[in-house]
C-alpha cells in the first residue's frame, strides 16, 4: 500500500483487509476493507474511496457482482436481542463517508430497522459488513442473526 492517503488512514484506521485484486503492473487494481467498513481501490495513482465517481465499476472489475437477485431487504431481527451487534453498527458506520450509498443503506437500517436495496454490488459490500460485526451471529437458536435477510 503505496498511497500517502491509504496509509494515513491506516495509521488513524487499523490495517486493511485485502477484498480482491485484478490485472498486473501498473495496471494492477486492489480493493481494501478497512474494520470499520470503509473500502478503498489502490491504483497505480491516487486511491480511489468508496464515495467518488468510478468506485462501484472498478469493484465490478475486481470482484464482480452477484447474479439472480433484483434485491435484497435486511430487516432487524427482535427476537435477536443484539445489543452488542447493534451498537458495533452504530458505532463503525458513522465513519464511512455520509454521501456513500453504503453510509445511506445503514443510516435507512438505523432508522427503520429495514432496508431494500436493489444494486448488487451495495448489496455485496452491505452484507460484508453486517456480517462480520461482532454479536452477528451471537443469538437464540430461534434467531440466531441480528438481521433477517430476504432475497428475490
């Protein structure tokens, strides 16, 4: 990770998770997760956040999208009880940049307890991160995620 920015952020952030890679040389694309959900692609320039013009098509290059599924509603899960999920949510998604549709998806979820979303690379980058925050999977047998999720 070359960027002065990339690795400022990692000074402020932690170290980022490797998401995915393509190409070769200088025309190499890698996608970073950094734990708190913020994503960057390092090109052989500036990097490019997950708020800016081009970043959903360059995730396609690198990862590529989901097939067969229009949408997908994530809804909170009351019989959960997911305290803990809840306020690791809270707590990580203020730091993704305001105008992101990833930062507008879980600002929808807070809100409403619900949220539809309809492209699939957010839906991709979305279920990544409520995934993997802690208490996720800390539930009841009955309800063992903090979100029930619908596909169609």
């Amino acid at each position: 990770m070359s960027s002065i920015q990339i690795q400022a952020k990692i000074a402020e952030w932690g170290t980022p998770e490797q998401i995915g890679t393509t190409g070769s040389g200088e025309n190499t694309l890698v996608l970073w997760r950094f734990p708190n959900g913020v994503e960057v692609i390092e090109t052989n320039g500036d990097p490019v956040w997950e708020s800016e013009d081009g970043f959903d098509s360059l995730c396609d290059a690198i990862i590529g999208r989901p097939t067969g599924v229009s949408q997908v509603t994530y809804a909170a899960d009351d019989e959960n009880n997911a305290d803990v999920w809840w306020t690791e949510f809270r707590t990580r998604y203020v730091y993704f940049p305001r105008d992101s549709e990833l930062s507008k998806a879980c600002q929808e979820l807070d809100k409403n307890g619900s949220v539809t979303l309809h492209d699939p690379q957010l839906i991709e980058r979305f279920d990544a991160f409520v995934t993997g925050l802690p208490g996720w999977e800390d539930g009841p047998t009955y309800a063992p995620t903090a979100l029930i999720s619908t596909a169609e």
